[in-house]
C-alpha cells in the first residue's frame, strides 16, 4: 500500500505528521481502495506559532514566528529525526520552498522571512548558509523554484513579484501588482506559474509574462496547489474548488468539494509526484485538505461533485487533533534517489614521489604533447579555463563570502529604497547637477542676493 508523509504546522508551535496510505480493499471486487490517515509523530518544533512547512526527498522543515528554520529527515515508514535548526532571518519565516533536480534527493532549500530577505541553504551538505539576498519590503509572502534550478520567483509585501536569477544570486526582474501575490507555484513542465490572490487565481506565461488565463473565485483564496493544468483552491467558508487552465475564465470552477471544513481550508496538498500527471490527464485523484477546527481529511476527487452542487462533500478519511491548522504540506511515497557524488579531480604526484615514475610519467606528457600541433595546445589550454556550466539540473549559488566585490555589479537592491520602477532611471536625468561648492557657484549666489534687494555694484576706482 502506497504511503505519502502529511506535515501540518498549527499556531501551537506544534508540527504533525500523518501517514495517508492508499490500497484496494480486501473484500471488494469492484477495485474499490480504501484511504487511511493515522499520526505518526508530533514534534513541539517552536517557540511560536509555524509559518510554513515544506518537504521533499525524505526532508522537511518548518518556519515560526520565532524567526527560526528546524528541519527534519522523514523515511518511509513514518519515523522522523531532527537534523537541527537554522538561523538567519530576522523575523517570521514565512515561506519555505526546496529544490530538487528530477530524480535526484533536494540540494538546496530557500526560505523567505519577515525581513524581506531570500536566503538559500545547501541541503546536501549539513542545510549550510549560501546566500542571502534582499527580496522585498514588508517581507517575503511566496516562493517558487523552476525546475531548471536557474531561476525562481518570490512575491512580497510591497505587492511586487521578483524573478531571481539563481547562478548569479540577484534580481533578474521585479514588476509590480495590482494587489499583494500570496502564493506562487510553477507549473509542472516550468513554462507558466500561478499566482494566488485575494479573490483570483492567475496563470502566467514565464517567457512572455503575459497572463494566460485568470479565474475569480466566489470566496478569499487561503491556499493553493497546481498539478498539470489543473489547480485546486481552498477558500474561506471551507470550500475546495477545482479549475481547469484549458477551459475559459467565464466557465469557473469545473468541480466543488463543498463544505470540505466548516470554518476555513487552512491547507491544502496533492499527495501524488509532481510527475506523475501530464498536461493531457484530468489531474490526481488524492488530496488532503487541513481546517481551522483542527481536523485533516482525505478526499478522492473522482468523487468530487459539480461546481453548483451545495451538498457537503465525504471524506475519506480523517484525523482529528484538536490544533488550529496554518499550512500543510504532502511528500509522495515515492523513494528519491540521492543525487550523484561529483566527480573529484585526479590526485597530483606527491613531492615525495620516487624519481624514476616522476621522470616516466614526465616522458609520456612531453611525448604525447610533442605529437600535437601547435595550434591544438592552444586549443587545450583554453578548454582548461572555460568554466564548466553544468546541465538543467544545477542550481548553483555564489557563497556570499566568495563572492568578488570588485567584479559585483551595484544592485538597487542593496540599498532600502524601493519604489514602484526598480530600474528607474535617477530624477536628475542623465546629467548630474553641479556641485554647490567654490568660488563659482559663491559669486552667483552672491548676484542673485544683490539682484533681489535691489543692491547695485560698486566699480572700483
């Protein structure tokens, strides 16, 4: 029976953890399955209320109101260790994204804070500190990495979403919004993204950055999750609805779990692989949905009623723990692998090397290089130097400490000024204004004080 991990964060500071499990029924013939949702840990994570959680690959981590990160390992049959916490951010972290190559376990996770700061940490080498980088004003509200690993896409507070350019460590773009963006998710093949509003839900083309399609949900959008193009949306009142990118923005909703929470959907996540739909299928069967009241529910969207049906949906199953739920996040059962070790350079011969295979292997480089015209060594040499750029799969970020502040071109996100043309150009224009200093600029001063009081100038004698 496969089992999919389910992380909860609630205001109590607490973390859970489920285990939801589908499988066919023993006793039916008709290839019905049944559902399970059992507690499998409950970690008391922070000092506040959790802000976000995330997970992927057998790792996951929580960010609080304590302005802290803990992060754990979760293995397939529901046990979790505690890998240790990081710190950095100085306020609430507020979204939490990992990365991981197709395949392959996550290598970095990025984590956005109250303090408007991006931060990227290494989760293949003990969630080490890379980078940190000034996002936005009012603090950070969503994130989202491509599946290149080359960019990723953050909204914030100051209702502006910025694409950073994730090799070089900076803003690429930043534009603004009509309103505050407060959630960001890349489709599944990377060429569009959603974005969550207050009451709409928007589909956007990355390389032309124009919208593609926008839905107006019925009630506030509290939580979200795309998979194909299909994007299921929890609301305030409890609603779960369900649209469908191919079909028209006036068609609305194409299915309704109504009354999924009696309050407000405070989670909601597909507990299937990211890959496993195609653009052409109708989206998973799975979904987990979390509500304020404090109970978690499972529900088989092949069972999912019509758009304008009222009746309340059935779950099925559930767990009810009492803590008021604020966000929810889903691993597939699916074993990652790790990611491949990087090769490491040939060893150079020791200084303690005997003579005689020093001199051999002397004879064999100058003999093999003697054969090679002039114009190939050249060649040779420039290949030594060319960096190595790597595929898709890299996601590589410059280390802050070694990182060239001579060759580092000036960013107007260094400073804390932000307004609404990020790269405007200065108020002055292109000429700058003379410096009010010298004999010049005293002697003009001076004229325009005797023009104004009517003093006329003495000629000297």
């Amino acid at each position: 029976m496969p089992r999919a991990t389910v992380l909860a964060g609630s205001y109590e500071r607490f973390v859970f953890g489920y285990a939801h499990a589908r499988g066919a029924a023993s006793d039916a013939s008709d290839g019905a399955t049944t559902t399970t949702l059992a507690k499998r840990f409950t970690v008391d994570a922070h000092l506040a209320s959790v802000k976000a959680v995330a997970c992927a690959g057998g790792l996951a981590a929580s960010g609080g109101s304590d302005d802290l990160i803990r992060v754990y390992h979760c293995d397939a049959s529901g046990a979790m260790a505690d890998l240790g916490t990081c710190v950095g951010h100085g306020g609430d972290a507020r979204a939490l994204e990992f990365y991981a190559p197709r395949g392959y376990a996550p290598t970095r996770l990025l984590s956005g804070g109250a303090d408007g700061a991006l931060m990227v940490w290494d989760a293949s080498d003990n969630f080490e500190l890379l980078k940190t980088m000034r996002a936005h004003r009012g603090g950070v509200c969503a994130i989202s990495a491509h599946r290149s690993g080359k960019v990723a896409l953050t909204s914030g507070c100051d209702a502006h979403v910025a694409m950073w350019d994730m090799r070089r460590g900076r803003v690429a773009y930043k534009f603004k919004t009509p309103e505050r963006v407060e959630g960001l998710a890349f489709t599944c093949d990377g060429s569009e993204y959603v974005s969550r509003l207050t009451q709409k839900i928007t589909l956007t083309d990355v390389e032309a950055g124009s919208v593609v399609t926008s839905f107006t949900t019925p009630a506030k959008t509290l939580t979200f999750d795309a998979r194909g193009r299909m994007v299921y949306v929890g609301c305030e009142g409890g609603d779960v609805l369900v649209y469908d990118a191919r079909m028209a923005a006036k068609e609305g909703a194409v299915s309704r779990i109504a009354k999924a929470h009696p309050q407000r959907v405070r989670g909601l996540a597909i507990t299937s692989a990211k890959g496993d739909e195609t653009v052409g299928d109708s989206g998973p069967s799975a979904l987990v949905t979390a509500g304020s009241e404090g109970v978690v529910r499972a529900w088989d969207l092949r069972r999912a009623s019509g758009p304008r049906d009222e009746n309340p949906g059935t779950p099925v199953a559930e767990i009810n723990s009492g803590a008021r739920y604020t966000c929810l996040c889903a691993m597939p059962a699916e074993t990652v692998p790790d990611a491949p070790k990087p090769k490491l350079p040939a060893p150079k011969p020791r200084a303690d090397a005997p003579a005689k295979k020093q001199a051999d292997k002397s004879s064999k480089v100058s003999t093999s290089k003697d054969n090679k015209p002039a114009s190939s060594k050249r060649h040779d040499m420039k290949q030594k130097k060319r960096p190595d750029i790597g595929g898709d799969d890299d996601f590589e970020v410059v280390p802050e400490e070694h990182e060239p502040a001579a060759k580092r071109e000036p960013s107007r996100f260094d400073s804390d000024s932000d307004g609404d043309a990020p790269y405007a150009k200065p108020a002055g224009g292109k000429k700058r204004q003379k410096q009010r200093q010298g004999p010049a600029y005293e002697k003009t001063a001076t004229s325009a004080r005797r023009k104004a009081n009517n003093i006329k100038h003495k000629k000297r004698r």
